[in-house]
C-alpha cells in the first residue's frame, strides 16, 4: 500500500520531466528503476535509510562495479569474458601468497600481473585468432581454475595485505575507500570509451567490424586491448576480495562472469555489442546492490530472494526497453 | 606519362574458385575509367583488392611506377587509394560524422566527438557537399539514399590518389547521380585517378573517358568510351546479343542512361487478368500515418495492376513501405485486404495475409549474410506457411535450387553464403525470396538496385509477369524510367503524402519529376 503511494507522485514527476525534455530523458530509464526503488525502501525500511547502511551498499557494490566496468569494455567491442571470476579469485590467491614473501607492492603488481595476462591471452585468440568469445573465455576459465586449484590444493591462501583490507574495508569519514576505487576506475573507463581513439573504435569494430577494418581501424589491436582492459578489471576486483577477508580464496567470485554481464545488459549493453554507456553500468550496478539489501532488510526469505532479484531485472530491462523506443533518433 | 595506377595480371580466388584470371589495368592522372561486367563478373573482388581487402591477390599493381602490396586496407589508405563500397560498410551505432571519419580521427590518442564533426563539416563543405548529410543522426536511422552520400563522402574526404566508386549510383534519385558526377569530375581535375563502377551503361558512357569490360572474371575488351554504344557493351559484357536491349540503345540516347523503354512491356489486357469492376482491391489503404512524415496515405493495388511509387529521396516511400507490410506501426489509418478491414502488426502477419516485401537495404535488411542460399531463398515462404518448423530439408533445398536456377543466380549454389554472393546476385536471392511466399501483392522497394542490364530486363518481366497472373505489385523506384516501363499507375509521394496520381501509359518523365519536387527541396533523411 505504502509503496503504491509513495511511487505515484515519483512517477508523475519524472514523467513531467520527461515530457519537459523531448523524451530525452527516457534514456535514463534505468536510473529512473534505481531512484524509484531507492525512495521505495527508504520509505517503508528505516534500517535501509540509515547513511550507515546506504554507505554500506555502495562498498558491496564497489567490487563488482569495477569488474563490470571491464565487461562493459568488451562487451561494447561485440565480445564478453567469462574467465573475469577465475581471473578474480587467482589475482586474489597470488597477491595473498605475493603478500607473505614480498612488499606489498610487489603483491598487488603480481594480481594485477593475472589479470593482464589471461586478458592478453584471451584478447589473442579472440580479436587475432577470431575464436568466438564464448569458447574462448569458457575454455580460459576453466584452465585458469584447474590451475588455481592444483597450486593451492583447494585451501585458502592467508595474506599480509592490512592495505588493502584498508582498501576494502575503510572509510574516509562516511565514504568507503572502495567506493573511491569504483568512482576512480569508473572515471577511467568513461575517459577511454569517450574521450580516446581506442574507445571510438571499441564502438566502431562492436557496430561493424568489417566495416571498421575496411575503414583502416586498427580491428585487431583494439579488441586486443579490450581485454586487456577487462582482464586487469577483473584483478583489480581480485585484489578488493582478497582485502575483504584477508585471504585469497580460491573457489571464490565464481558469480562474477554472469552477474558482470547481466549488469551490462541491464544497463543497455546489447549481446551484439556496438553500444552502451558506462552511466548505464553504474546505475543497474547499484540497482542490484540496492535490491539484494533491500531483501535482507525486509527479511525476505533467502530462498525467495532470487526470485525477486530476477523479476525485478525483468522489469528493469522492460522499463529501460520502453525508454528506450520512445527516446528520439529511433 | 607514368600512369597513376597500374594492374597486372591480378588473380583472385575463392577456394579453388577463380573469381579474377589475369586481368589488367592501367589509369592516367586525372582519367575517369568505367569498369563494367555482369553481376558477378568480379568487379567488387577487384575493389576489394585495391582496398586492402583481399591480401592473398595475385599479379602485380603500382602506383606512380612504384610496385606496391595491398596487404591491409592501411596499406591501401596508405598508397591513397580510396574506395566506395558497393555495399554500405558503415558503422549503423555510430553517427554520420563518425563514419564519415572513421578511421581518420584528428588527433593522435585522444579524440572529441566535437572536433571529429567539426573536421567531416568542414569536408563536406569543400566537397560541396554540405547539408546533404545530418551529421549528428545515427547511421541506421537514415534512408539507403543518405547512407549512400554518407559513404561517397567518407571516400571523397579522404584525398585519395586512386578512388574507386562501386556501384555509387545504384541507388541514387537523379539530383544526388548530377551532384556525384560533378564531384568526380572535381576529383579527377585535381589529377586523382578514378574507376567507375554501374550497371547504367548510359551513364557509364557519359561519365567515363576510358573504360574496361569483365566477363567472368577475366578482361574481355577495352577501349575509349567514345568507341562503345549500349549496345556493344551489352555484348561485350554478356557474350551475346540481349534483344531487350537494342531498344534501349535508342531511349538511351534521350535520357542518358539505360532502361527499358515505356511500353517495352505489355501492360496487362483490362479484360483479362485485371480485376473485374466491382470487386474489392487486393490492397487498399485508407488515411496512413506512421514513422517520422509519412500521412494521409490512401491508396489502393488491384489485381493485376502495377502501381508505381515515385518520390523524392525522403519522400517518405520506404516507410509507407514499411508500414503496409507491419514493420513500422501505424499511427492511423486502415488496412483491408480484399476488402477485409485488417491489422498486420508485423511483416509476419502480413505475409499470411498474402503481403510480402522486398527491402530497400539488402545487406541490412534483406538477407541473412551468414545462412545459405537455400535457407535465404525460403525464409519468407517459412514464414507465411504458418507449418510450425515441420518442413523436410529435402523439400527446401528443391525449392531454393528452383527459384536459383529460375533466376539465374550466380553461381548457382544453394549451399554458398548469401554475404558470399555479388551484389547483384544478392539483390535476386532477396526477390526470389519474396515471390516464393507467393504474395497476392508484393511491395518491392528498388528492386533492380544494382543488378546488370540482363538480369534488369529479366526482373521487369517477372514483375509484369506477376501482374499478368492477377497478383497486384508496389513498386518503389528511383529509377523514372523502370517506374514509366511497368506501372500501370503511378503514385507521387511528396513530403510524406500522395500528391498526384497518373495513368502509366500518358505519363511522361517531365510531369514526373515536376510532380515529385514541386514547391519542397528535398530533406535530409527519410
Ligand atoms: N567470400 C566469397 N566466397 C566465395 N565466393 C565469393 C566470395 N566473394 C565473392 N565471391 C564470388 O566472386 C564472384 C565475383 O563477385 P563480385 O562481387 O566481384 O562480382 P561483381 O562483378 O561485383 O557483381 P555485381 O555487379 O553483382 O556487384 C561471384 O561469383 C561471387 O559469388
Ligand atoms: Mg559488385
């Protein structure tokens, strides 16, 4: 009931809104599903509008939002990864065994080091080899786990990282550090797909790879780097983990493939690729966080809650759809 | 002098399919050749070639004296050879801006998406081009006619030593042909040497100076252009004499281009075929609005007749097209189908409902570049069957290797590709397609874009044909003369509407284009 009565003047603003702007402001659809269900739980949850707990959302979420801000970039460029979550829980395995025999630098540089190269090696086959993305990544997480698991013996590796527990799990006044991290890698992402040649052509070779090859857009080079780009993404991710819980764990972020995608998609990104904004990625990034806290804090049964985390995806994805058909230039 | 361009022997095949046995070239600073073939012949392999595309080539080619290798299209952007493709290779993400720079951005790292539609503006504007492109607009919201000057001028700002025009004017209306030719002629002043590529020999003739004629592959005469008429060419081109043609050789010489010649075919006999008086059109349209301009919109297709539908580029014709057939909802208006009041909500529906369309773009939105001829040839009868999914492939592959004979595809093989096929070939898989769903009215918007003079006069039958056997066709053309040849009626779309209706026996090509441009210039997009 309450619910009902708190949506309707929200959305008779952001209609108004709309209205006001030719349409388009449609293409925020998806930022419209997130502040809408935002105002929904702050009214009807007074555990949920704590800044304490609102904060809280945003450092959850810090850790997927970078990786799919590395999903984002490939899937733009007509590809996807599906090796980010082995990607992950190595760089997290590596830089907790880096962090006990070396300086902490040298830890974080060995994570990261993961990263660039499963990305680089995925990128290979992908963009020189023309391998399909799905294979590829598919085959290159299981090798990297088998891998993991060999070297670790499926047993925890524990780290000496207090920095990057600070990293996780710190705060600058109410601002969790990683959130810093998210808003610092998200920044970075914006400034490569928009405002370089590289990002131009991760749109370009998504939209019409032949066409861009044709056109003298270095096709191979560009997707290369993509997921390059992705692969470092996922390791940085690694590394957040590993600074959650002070260990690398090696059966860990196995839901970081198809929960990056899914962001994306949410955010607009289509399978085929050739578009997609980063705005998008953030938004759907926070509306899952928001929705899985939500859940808990109304004491949702856990059994039920995928249940609704789905429906509400669904509904997000219709919204953004219907925004969609009715921004101009369509 | 050293000529600017020079092709030896240049080989190229496909498997162990040769698509270009040896064939030579030579173009001087400043000379505008005309490569003509057809459809198939290889002249886009050669393009291609020259682009970069194919690096496994055979044969030799310098540029200035200069032997070079045409490894990546880098390399050949490198050499300046530029090149229009024949088939839009354009970016439909990205706006007309970025296309027309796509691969040319300023700058070295960095980029604005304000100083890359600064920099195609400026081009434009030393192309004379300006305000025929909205820069800002996505690539796939604009019209085939836009896309087309889209990609002329991504070639033309290019600076190019060497540019090859594939088949530039296939799907050009008459305004935008005079400007191009214009441009090239610029071009060529300033000493860049240019191959040209169409299946109007007319026009062919008139633009070149020199030029050179493929037959499967492999050079088969070349000469002046003031040495050849439509005529000869036709011959060289074919191997033998196309009788339809000799006739056009004389219409040619008023209108500077090839078509049939009005009343070349037999309009259908009122009593006949026709639909008797009294009884309901096959299609009649009543108060149409939709997409972006089009309104007021009635019109009716009876058995037996053709209607043409003539307009300006942005007229607004492929969108009725598209909205008679569902593809593109209908703000308002009625459809009825034999006098059955109905609501197509798809071309799906539609092709139940006995309307099938052949599309403007073939490459975006006619054929399923990576599925086999079969499977493209039968896609729109599957589909207006309603058989859910039941169908032996045996049957299929019969189907699809009768309608590729029928029509003379090459190479007839049902199992190629349909991205593998040329141009022209495509163009018949995607009509072939419309017409095995056996529609009682077919909609075929440009239908003989791009196809050779035989393969033209082959299709005008088959549209008479279609008439002749009481089914009704709406047929969208640029080209005036093909629109006088077949209709029965002709239609004239202004700015979105009907504007004057004519019979298709008195009408003339002057009352034609008067009607089409009078009081409104043409616009930007569709
Ligand atoms: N990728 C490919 N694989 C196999 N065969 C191909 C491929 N590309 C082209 N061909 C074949 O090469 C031949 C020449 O094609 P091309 O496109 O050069 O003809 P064209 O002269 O440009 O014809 P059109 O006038 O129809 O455009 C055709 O028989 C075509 O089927
Ligand atoms: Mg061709």
């Amino acid at each position: 009931m309450q619910a009902a009565d708190a949506v309707a003047p929200v959305w008779a603003a952001w209609s108004k809104a709309v209205a006001g702007n030719k349409g388009r402001l449609w293409r925020y659809g998806i930022w419209a599903a997130l502040i809408v269900l935002t105002l929904i739980l702050v009214i009807v949850s007074p555990s949920f509008r704590t800044p304490f707990n609102l904060t809280n959302i945003l450092q959850q979420n810090s850790m997927l939002g970078i990786v799919a801000c590395g999903m984002l970039v490939m899937m733009i460029s007509g590809g996807f990864d599906l090796s980010v979550g082995a990607v992950g829980a190595t760089a997290s395995v590596v830089a907790a065994w880096a962090s006990g025999h070396a300086p902490l630098a040298a830890a974080i540089v060995a994570g990261l080091a993961v990263g660039l190269v499963v990305g680089a090696v995925n990128g290979i086959l992908i963009a020189k080899g023309g391998i399909n993305a799905f294979m590829t990544t598919f085959a290159m997480a299981s090798v990297v786990t088998g891998l993991l698991f060999a070297g670790t013996n499926a047993a925890p590796v524990t780290g000496n990282a207090p920095a990057l527990i600070t990293l996780a799990l710190g705060r600058a006044g109410q601002v969790p550090y990683a959130f810093i991290a998210y808003i610092a890698v998200a920044a970075v992402t914006w400034f490569l797909l928009s405002r370089t040649k590289w990002g131009h052509y991760v749109y370009s070779i998504g939209g019409n790879r032949e066409a861009s090859y044709l056109s003298g857009v270095p096709v191979v080079t560009t997707q290369f780097a993509a997921f390059v780009f992705g692969g470092l993404c996922a390791a940085f991710g690694g590394l957040l983990l590993l600074g959650q819980s002070g260990i690398g764990q090696p059966s860990s972020a196995t839901d970081w493939p198809l929960t990056a995608i899914a962001i994306c998609v949410i955010g607009g990104v289509p399978l085929s690729g050739g578009e997609g904004r980063l705005h998008g990625t953030i938004a759907a990034t926070l509306l899952l966080g928001v929705i899985t806290d939500g859940l808990n804090l109304l004491n949702v049964s856990a059994y039920i809650q995928p249940t609704v985390t789905g429906a509400v995806i669904l509904i997000a994805v219709a919204v953004d759809k219907i925004s969609r058909r009715r921004a101009p230039g369509r | 002098m050293e000529p600017r361009l020079e092709m030896r022997d240049i080989t190229k095949s496909f498997g162990d399919v040769a698509v270009l046995r040896g064939v030579s070239l030579e173009l001087a600073p400043g000379e505008i050749h005309g490569l003509v073939g057809q459809n198939g012949a290889g002249k886009s392999t050669l393009t291609r070639i020259l682009a970069g595309g194919h690096a496994d080539y055979g044969g030799t080619v310098r540029i200035d004296g200069s032997p070079v290798r045409l490894g990546s299209p880098r390399d050949a952007a490198r050499h300046g050879i530029a090149v229009i493709y024949q088939d839009f290779s354009l970016v439909p993400q990205l706006s007309a801006a970025d296309n027309i720079m796509l691969g040319s951005e300023p700058g070295r790292v960095t980029f604005r998406a304000k100083s890359i539609r600064q920099a195609a503006a400026r081009l434009l504007d030393t192309a004379g081009m300006a305000d025929t492109i909205p820069l800002d607009a996505e690539v796939r919201t604009l019209s085939a006619a836009v896309r087309q000057r889209v990609e002329i001028a991504k070639a033309l700002t290019r600076n190019a030593r060497v540019l090859v025009l594939d088949e530039p004017t296939a799907r050009l209306a008459d305004a935008d042909r005079e400007r191009l030719f214009a441009l090239m002629r610029q071009v060529a002043a300033r000493g860049t040497a240019l191959i040209f590529i169409s299946h109007f020999l007319g026009e062919v003739l008139d633009v070149t100076s020199r030029l050179t004629v493929l037959r499967d592959g492999a050079f088969t005469a070349s000469g002046q252009a003031a040495d050849f008429g439509t005529t000869s060419l036709t011959t060289a081109m074919l191997g033998r004499e196309l009788a339809a043609v000799e006739e056009e050789e004389a219409s040619d010489k008023i209108r500077g281009r090839a078509a049939v010649l009005p009343g070349g075919h037999p309009r259908t006999p009122d009593a006949t075929a026709r639909t008797a008086p009294g009884t309901p059109a096959l299609l009649a349209a009543t108060g149409l609005a939709g997409g972006r301009q089009v309104r007021d919109v009635s019109l009716a297709v009876h058995g037996g007749e053709v209607v043409g539908l003539a307009g300006l580029v942005g007229s607004g014709r492929s969108t009725l097209a598209r909205m008679l057939v569902g593809a593109t909802p209908l703000r308002e208006g009625s459809l009825r189908i034999r006098g059955k009041a109905v609501r197509l909500r798809s071309p799906r529906a539609a092709l139940r409902a006995g309307l099938a369309l052949v599309p403007e773009d073939r490459r975006a939105q006619g054929l399923v570049t990576t599925s086999p001829a079969s499977e493209n040839v039968v896609l729109m009868a599957l589909a207006g069957t309603g058989r859910a999914g039941i169908v032996g492939p045996r049957s299929l592959r019969k189907i699809a290797r009768e309608a590729i004979a029928t029509y003379e595809v090459r190479p007839p093989d049902a199992d190629l590709g349909g991205g593998a096929f040329s141009g022209g070939n495509q163009q018949k898989l995607v009509l072939a397609r419309a017409i095995l769903a056996n529609p009682d009215v077919l909609v075929a918007d440009q239908p003989t874009a791009g196809v050779d003079v035989g393969t033209k006069a082959q299709i005008h039958t088959i549209i008479r044909d279609l008439a002749g056997a009481g089914k009704g066709v709406l047929l969208i053309s640029d080209d005036l003369d093909e629109l006088l040849a077949l209709s029965d009626r002709l239609l004239v779309m202004r700015s979105g509407t009907v504007v004057s209706e004519v019979a298709g026996t008195a009408a003339t090509r002057d009352q034609l284009v008067g009607a089409m441009s009078a009081g409104t210039p043409s616009t930007g997009t569709r």
